[in-house]
C-alpha cells in the first residue's frame, strides 16, 4: 500500500508540474497578445478567454471556480496556449486572426445628400451572429446576420426585420452570402459584390459614428 501510495502521489505531483508550466506559458503569451491590441481588442480577448475557461472546465467535468490540475487540464491548457502563440505571432488560422480585432460596434454617418447612416454590432466567435442596419434620411432597414471567417474575411448572410421586395429574407430566414468585412488599419471595410461599400469606424457603446463631412464615403 505505501510503495502504490508513493507512486500516486509521484505521479500527482508530475501532473500537478505540467499543468503549472503549462498555464505559466499560457499566461504568458496572454499578456503578449493582450498587450498588442487597442483596448477593444483587450476586451474582446478577456471575454473570449472567459469563455475558454468555461468551456476547459466543462470538457473537463471541473466544477466552475475551483482548479483542477489534471490530464485533461493540462492538454486543454496546452492546445489554448498553442494558438494564442500562433495568433501573436500572426500564423494563426483564418478563423482565429482577425476575430478578435474586429469585435464590437462600428459604424458610418454623414448628412450629405440623403444622408446614409451604417451600423454594425460584431459579437465573438469564428461564427458569430450579430446585427445591422444601413439607411438614409428617408429610407433604411435593419436586422440579424450570420458571419463566417474564411481566410481572413468574414462573410456575412443577412436577413431584415421586416421583408424587403428584392432585398433580403425576413427574419429568421438569411439570404446568400452578400459580401465579407475585413480589417483594414483601424477601420472595417465592408465589401460587396468584392467592392468596397463603405468603411467603418469603431463606436464607443452608446455613442455615435464620427461624422463624415467629405460628401463621399471615405474608403
């Protein structure tokens, strides 16, 4: 009993050593990545790592709040440090890069002419669901789409809250993908038919879209 007891706690002790050094690597390149992104990104990435926690801890069967520092921990801690190396060092997967950066509000607005006002809200996730709305001073809709990242660009399916005549589906039903978004400095630019529509700008909650006074969109 005392030599099996010994073994156990031997191997305890070696899988309580490679959970550390691995979450030690995993911290790591956290704060290396975190400290490469404007402060949006910053949130984004702490609410994304929230949810890698959650999901480690169920896959894990570890109760939420407690550390448990066992195989499973150790390989889910691994794989997430693996591809926040990847991501600093800009290697990562299409589906990955670029998630984070461009999750939040954006937006455009200018009173020329008609007036076209632009607004997109981009949740996380290599799929995510979020919402739009695009208009002028007479006339604009709005609703939900659906996004997947694909080599760097995320294309986007929309539907609108009430039906359009040749437009888009009434929700819950999405059309075809019309277009992708894509980073582009500070900006998102937003493509359709592979021509830039408009550029967006980031939007604080709550507040608005900077005014464009140039009578075009600025692209």
């Amino acid at each position: 009993m005392g030599l099996a007891f010994a073994a156990g706690a031997a191997a305890q002790d070696a899988g309580s050593h490679d959970y550390d050094a691995q979450d030690a690597r995993l911290n790591a390149v956290y704060k290396k990545l975190s400290a490469s992104l404007d402060e949006a990104g910053r949130k984004a990435l702490r609410e994304e790592e929230r949810q890698w926690i959650a999901g480690r801890d169920k896959v894990c069967g570890v109760t939420p709040g407690t550390v448990v520092k066992n195989a499973c921990t150790t390989t889910q801690t691994s794989f997430r440090a693996d591809e926040l190396e990847k991501r600093a060092r800009g290697t990562a997967a299409p589906a990955s890069q670029g998630a984070t950066a461009v999750v939040g509000d954006w937006g455009y607005r200018t009173d020329c002419n008609l007036g076209h006002s632009v607004e997109l809200h981009v949740p996380a996730g290599t799929k995510p669901e979020g919402t739009w709305a695009d208009g002028t001073r007479s006339m604009g809709s709005s609703g939900r789409f659906k996004g997947e990242w694909r080599e760097g660009k995320l294309y986007l399916r929309f539907c609108a809250d009430e039906a359009e005549r040749g437009g888009y589906p009434a929700c819950p039903a999405f059309g075809e993908e019309d277009g992708y978004v894509i980073p582009e400095g500070k900006r998102l630019a937003w493509y359709r038919a592979d021509e830039k529509y408009v550029s967006l700008e980031r939007v604080a909650k709550g507040g608005k879209a900077p005014l464009d006074t140039k009578c075009k969109d600025d692209m």
